[in-house]
C-alpha cells in the first residue's frame, strides 16, 4: 500500500529531477521511491557512501545542504534566550 509524504526541494532540482525521470519513463514518485530505497537497502555510514551519490552530485546544482531539524532542548533554550 503506498502512502503520501510532502517534501520540499529547491526549485531548480525538482525541475531536473522532473526533466530526468520523464526521460527514463518514470514517473517523480517512483524515482524519489527507487532513491529511498537505495539509502535504506544498504549499511551506508555517510551519505557520500550511497550508491547514487554521484548522480545525485549530477542532478543538483553544486554541494548539497542538508537541512536538520533543531531538539527539543536547543529550540527551549534558543526561545528562552531570545526573551532575555
């Protein structure tokens, strides 16, 4: 059973993306899938470990920025900093 997610990519590489699996008949969804499942397929211990990364390297444009989410902790004490 598939479920949905949202995602949020730079416009550029979602354009190129879109331009890529449509060359290869294949649909964004499937290609996004077919990606994750390459990540989750393996025992990889960085993300310049994973077998795509050198077409992902192609795909976008320069180094990638990974975006992480802040704890619990840094968020509380960045709120109770800012009301000093």
């Amino acid at each position: 059973m598939d479920s949905k997610i949202t995602l949020s990519f730079n416009k550029s590489t979602i354009e190129k993306a879109k331009a890529f699996a449509e060359a290869n008949n294949i649909s964004l969804s499937r290609l996004t899938e077919f990606l994750y499942a390459q990540i989750t397929s393996g025992d990889y211990k960085s993300l310049d470990d994973l077998p795509v990364a050198d077409w992902v390297n192609m795909l976008s444009e320069g180094q990638a920025e990974y975006h992480t989410k802040a704890n619990r902790k840094s968020v509380k004490d960045e709120f109770f900093k800012s009301r000093k």
